[in-house]
C-alpha cells in the first residue's frame, strides 16, 4: 500500500468516516435485533458492501424471504448503481487487478468522493483513489460491528427500528427530487405501486407485486420517452 | 428465522447481485462504444421511479382501520422529509425519523 497515497486519501473520506460509523452501527444494531451477531455483521459488510443493500438485507433476512426475492429486491435498490459505473469507465482505466475491487467498493459514497477528489500533486491517483476506496469500507466493516456488539450488550426495545429503511429511501428521494427537473418518474413510480399493491397484492404475492410494478413503470417510461427527454436534459 | 446455510445463502446472492450491477456498465460499455441512448435514459429517469416504488413497498403494511396502522408511519414519515428539508443531513434525517417512529409505536401507539 502506497503509504503517501493512504495519507492523502484519509482527510478526504472523513464525512464518509462519520457516515459510516453512523449508518454502519444503526446497520448492524438493526442485525443484533432480528438475532444475527457481529461475525454475520462483519460479513455482511465484508462481502455485500452496500448502505442501502444492507439495510434492506436485514428486513429480507428477518422475513427469511425467498432467494427470488432476495435477488430482485436487491437488484432494485442497486438499480443506480449502473449510472455510476458509466461515468467511472474513464477514471478506472488501466487499474489492474485494483479496479475489481474499485468496481466492489462504488457505493454512493465512494462515487461522490471519486466523482469529485483530486489526487494531490506527487500523489500517483490511482493509488489515490484505491485508498478512498479502501478507506471507505474498512469505516462500514468497524461500524457495522461496532453497532452488533452495541445491540448485544445494551437493552434497548428496537421495535420499529426497521423504519430506517424506508427513512433511507425517503432522504434518497428527496435528493433526487430536488435533483431533478422533471418529477414524472417519480410520481409515475409510487401511482403505479400504489395500483398494484391495491389490485394485485391481495391475489398475488408481494414479490410478483414489484416484477408487474416495474415493468409497468418501465413500460410507461419508454412511452413518456419523448416527453421527457427533452426536459430533463443533464439535470440528474 | 432461516437455517444458517439459507441464511448465507441470502447474504452471498446479495453479495453477487449488488456486484454484479457495480460491474454491469464495465462489462457492457468498457470497450469504447458508447452506451445505447435508450440505456442512458432509463439510467437516468429510473432510479427515481423505483425509489418512489421501494417507499410505497415499505410503506405497504399501512393500516387505516386504526390510528395506530397509519399514524406513525406518516407522521415520521414527514418528519424525514422536513428534516432533510431544513438540514440537508442524511444521518440527522435518517435517526431522527427512525428514533421518532420507534418513540411513537413503544409509547403513544404501543
């Protein structure tokens, strides 16, 4: 490890070490509570790596959902994730075996540090940039098991500690909704859910629920294409 | 509660799924070729419909047969977007929503 890279990179991700100390132990309180220990925390983060991802793992462990539906619903959340690594194409060249694990690590956080950092000067960048990147997870691993052995030790009732993923999605959204011009996606994405889970949710199963969600919602996007391609423009 | 092996099971098809998608957009478009337009489209109207979708998922078990099935939900609810409104602070919104849900169903709705 590049040792003058790791000390350029370090005050660079401080807001992400807070962040991640934070969001990382209500993660792995969370966990405690539906009984899966610190090593299942650790593992988690380890190998899943992702803010939301994770949260949404734990409502789909306590559910002991099927794997179907572990598979969609985690594709779902990480949909954005595609935006991303289209515009890190350029910055992740010529990385070696390093940009396997840059594509790992590109969680919201990384990607709004490696959109927006500049190596210093002398500082080779893609040592740089693996450091953030490296920096970053080894912040969620501490904080999520920090935040398991936290929620073993302390007696604290966590019922309805589970809305933390539907306020996660709520801040998401209003980020994005300031962040838009055009808020059609978006209220064509809940009208459309709301729909289903009134008409379909009584005779399918919830899971069947958001296949005929999406596809509705994406259906309807490529009809509105014209419509709102023009508006949008570079504002996302 | 699942077995531990579906319990690994579910947390390695999380770790494949959520890699795959980070690894998709270089699998696809990292030879040179520019993304379709269509592709950059959905990228880019997408994520906002299927943030909107996932609230109205989590927001599914809503109940207005009693207060209690709806109240808290709406109430914290609007305290995430208020807060974020005000602070623009993604853990303050995030816990103080989530620590006002928990005060409202342990107490007032218990």
């Amino acid at each position: 490890m590049d040792r003058k890279a790791l000390a350029a990179a370090f005050p660079v991700t401080v807001p992400v070490l807070m962040g991640y100390l934070a969001i990382g132990m209500a993660f792995g309180f969370m966990l405690q509570a539906i009984g899966y220990n610190f090593i299942w925390a650790f593992f988690m983060s380890l190998t899943i790596y992702a803010g939301s991802g994770q949260y949404l793992g734990v409502s789909l462990l306590a559910s002991a959902a099927a794997l179907g539906t572990v598979a969609l619903m985690t594709l779902l959340i990480n949909f954005r994730h595609l935006v991303y690594g289209l515009s890190m194409l350029e910055k992740f060249r010529g990385m070696g075996w390093r940009k396997f694990y840059m594509i790992f690590s590109l969680t919201d956080e990384t990607y709004a540090l490696l959109s927006s950092a500049q190596a210093p000067v002398g500082v080779n960048p893609k040592n740089f940039y693996f450091a953030i990147a490296l920096l970053d997870q080894s912040y969620w691993i501490i904080g999520s098991v920090i935040g398991a052995v936290a929620g073993e030790i302390l007696p604290i009732s966590t019922e309805g500690i589970d809305f933390a993923m539907t306020a996660l999605f709520v801040v998401i959204a209003v980020d994005q909704w300031k962040a838009y011009r055009k808020h059609l996606p978006a209220l064509i994405g809940g009208a459309v859910t709301i729909v289903c889970l009134l008409i379909l949710g009584q005779i399918f199963g919830q899971q069947q629920m958001l296949i005929v969600s999406l596809a509705v919602i994406v259906v309807l996007m490529l009809a509105l294409r014209d419509r709102l391609e023009e508006k949008e423009g570079e504002a996302c | 509660m699942l077995t531990t092996a579906g319990a690994i099971a579910a947390i390695a098809v999380m770790a494949v799924v959520t890699f795959l998608t980070r690894a998709l957009p270089f699998l696809l478009f990292d030879r040179g070729s520019a993304p379709p337009k269509i592709v950059l489209y959905l990228g880019r109207v997408l994520p906002p419909a299927i943030i909107a979708m996932l609230i109205i998922y989590c927001l599914k078990d809503l109940s207005f047969l009693s207060v209690g099935g709806w109240v808290p939900q709406l109430v914290s609810v609007a305290a995430v977007v208020a807060l974020h409104l005000w602070k623009h602070n993604n853990l303050l919104s995030i816990f103080g929503g989530t620590i006002l849900y928990m005060v409202l169903v342990q107490t007032i709705f218990a």
